[in-house]
C-alpha cells in the first residue's frame, strides 16, 4: 500500500486516507470512526444461491440487525464469514454482499438472546427482506 492509502473498514479495498466514503462500497468512514464501540451479531443469510454466516457490527447506538440492514448502504458487510457447502463451511473471512441479492437473513446470536430473556426459538427466527423493510 502507497503512504496514501489505506484500507476500507468495510469492505477491504484500498482507498485514499482523506476518503470519507468508500468509492467501493460506499459506506460513510467518518461514521465507522464516531461508531467503533459496538459489538458483532452472528448472523446467517441467502444470496442468490449460497448461504453465508458471519458477523455484522453493531455500533452501541444501534439496538437491532435490521438497523443496520436497513440503512442507507448497499452492502451488507460480513466478517468472519464462511460459506455454507455440503461438505464443509469455507471460510472467506471479509464479505461484502450487495442488499439486493440478500434473498433471508437469520440472527445467530442464541447466547446473547437468552441472556435477554428471548428463547432460543425466536432468536434463530428466519426474516426475508421484505419483513426486514417494515
């Protein structure tokens, strides 16, 4: 990498550093720098014919997944993901995947859940994107 570049947060390309949105991913890094507190949600979710698990970021002035689901970005940014395969799950590490292609998304957090009192049930509920809109 040249001195004046770095790395997108989001989506791994290199940008220049007084960048304030990602030319390829179009996320907002002046947001990601107010928003580094926050904690990861497992999630797991459909993409035209493969499923994907991973975590999304959820900055501490966010309370839900579908809000980050549902902002104004066009990807849904997954790290730490995995590709689901019959065999095995591939890891793939950082994913970027565009939100008009994300067919269901399922939260994967049961521990978090039940320590908030929300069966196990209910917090692997599956969501089109269409239930995530409303």
């Amino acid at each position: 990498m040249d001195n004046d570049v770095r790395e997108c947060p989001f989506c791994g390309e290199e940008i220049k550093i007084i960048a304030k949105i990602c030319r390829y991913c179009h996320s907002d890094l002046m947001e990601f720098v107010k928003d580094k507190k926050g904690r990861p949600v497992k999630v797991r979710l459909k993409a035209g014919e493969k499923v994907y698990f991973g975590d999304i970021f959820l900055p501490e002035n966010f309370y839900r997944a579908s809000d980050i689901i549902n902002d104004e970005r066009h990807f849904i940014i997954l790290s730490d993901a995995f590709e689901e395969t019959r065999v095995r799950d591939v890891p793939i590490g950082f994913l970027a995947i565009n939100k008009n292609l994300t067919e269901w998304i399922e939260l994967k957090n049961p521990d978090d859940q039940q320590e908030k009192g929300v069966s196990e049930e209910a917090s692997t509920r599956v969501l089109s994107m269409d239930e995530l809109d409303r």
